[in-house]
C-alpha cells in the first residue's frame, strides 16, 4: 500500500497508544511500519523476503521500537503484542486469519481482499456464505471499515481491497463441548454445502467411528448445510461430541 491516506486509516482504525505492542505482517518497504512507529511503544515487523529486509534495515535501523524479524509469520515465534495493523499478503489471507485464532490480542485491522471480507461476513445461506464464515464468527467480531482501490497499492493487484477490524470475542457466542469435533465438522459438511445434513454427516460419522443411526436423533438434519447458522453447527457438534 502506497496511499498516505489509507495508512493513515489504518493506524487511526487501530486507536494506537504509548502502550501498545503492534505486529505488522508483511513489512514491505516500512512505510506503514514508520508511520506507527511514532504511535505506539514497538512495532514487531515480519517480513520474509530478503531484498525488502534489506531496505528496511536500511530505512528503520535507526528506530529504536521497530524489531525486523525476518521469516514466515505461521512458522517463527513472535515476541507478545496486544495489536495487529497490516496489510498483509492477499494470497495468504485464509492462513493468517485461522493462525490469529489461535493468538491473543485485543483487536486487528488488516487489508483484505474484497472477495475474501465478504466471505467472512456472509449471510447464512448466501453464495459467500462458507466454513470461513462459521469459524470467523465463533473467534472474533469483523466490522468492515473502507474500501480501498486496487490504485492505493503499487504494483495495483487485479482486485479492490477492504480494512476490516477484528476482535476475539472474549466470551464464545456458543458452547461447544469439543472445538476438535466443531472445526472438523464444519470443514467436512460445507464440501457438500448443497446437501442435507442428514446425507452429508454420513461420512463426518463414520470419521468419528459412529454409528450411522445417530443421524435419525440428529438436529436440523433435513436443512441444507449452507442453511445452517453458526449456533446450529455448534448444536450438532454438541450432539456428536457428547
């Protein structure tokens, strides 16, 4: 991203303080990586490609709250942050928001894809309405802040983009007796997203070494599985992990 104007959305969507601790997922050239350095207490910048390590070290060497750390952000281990500003590689979008789930933070605001932050607010039973969906909304609140154009990044990718904001919910807005079975059978139901759910849990069942009679005591099991809300995955996970 190269717009001023959408930087300085970025870091002003992120309500930075003196205390915070922000990690910056694809550092890029440190334009973004400068701009918060004088907003919050450190920055830990990830970057993997060595030429842009290079420039960065040259450009933010001299800042002493800016950490460079260099490597794949889903495979290294990251000092603690409370905050996450960045805009980070389009194509691993799906990989960074799952690995996220599993961090603790107070908010993040991202750069997406247009494509991909409707996905992860969908209606039930839309076209975009995807495992992403279910598995977003029991993690975090998404609010969709701005579009942003393909020309406010250089070089400009073939699609338009938007900020979102994330929280982690800090109370679930299901129980769930076994999040191994939700995650599994909300993965496995939505490649048949068309079915009902009484012909497209045959097979989650005989994962699960169950028989395939508890289906006839199963809930919602004459819906289609795109008609399922988040609550009901989680009522049939329920169902099978108990």
């Amino acid at each position: 991203m190269v717009d001023e104007s959408y930087l300085q959305a970025l870091t002003s969507y992120a309500s930075l303080s003196k205390d915070d601790v922000v990690l910056e997922i694809g550092a890029g050239l440190g334009t973004l990586t400068k701009m918060l350095s004088t907003l919050c207490s450190r920055i830990i910048a990830i970057e993997i490609d060595d030429r842009l390590m290079k420039v960065l070290k040259e450009e933010l060497g001299n800042l002493s709250n800016v950490a460079l750390i260099k490597g794949n952000v889903l495979e290294i281990t990251i000092p603690a942050f409370n905050k996450v500003v960045s805009n980070p590689p389009f194509h691993i979008s799906s990989p960074i928001l799952y690995w996220l789930f599993n961090q603790t933070f107070d908010s993040a605001v991202l750069t997406f894809q247009k494509e991909f932050v409707e996905r992860l607010v969908a209606k039930v039973g839309s076209k975009d309405y995807s495992r992403l969906t279910v598995e977003t909304y029991y993690f975090a609140d998404v609010e969709p802040l701005r579009a942003v154009p393909k020309e406010a990044f250089y070089p400009p990718p073939d699609v338009d983009a938007l900020i979102v904001r994330l929280k982690p919910r800090k109370i679930a807005p299901f129980h769930l007796e076994n999040e191994d079975v939700f995650h599994e059978l909300v993965r496995t139901l939505f490649t048949q997203r068309n079915r009902k759910v009484r012909n497209a849990v045959e097979g989650f069942l005989h994962k699960l070494g169950k028989e395939r009679k508890l289906v006839d005591s199963l809930l919602f099991q004459n819906k289609r599985v795109r008609q399922l809300a988040p609550e009901d995955f989680g009522a049939i996970a329920n169902a099978l992990a108990s």
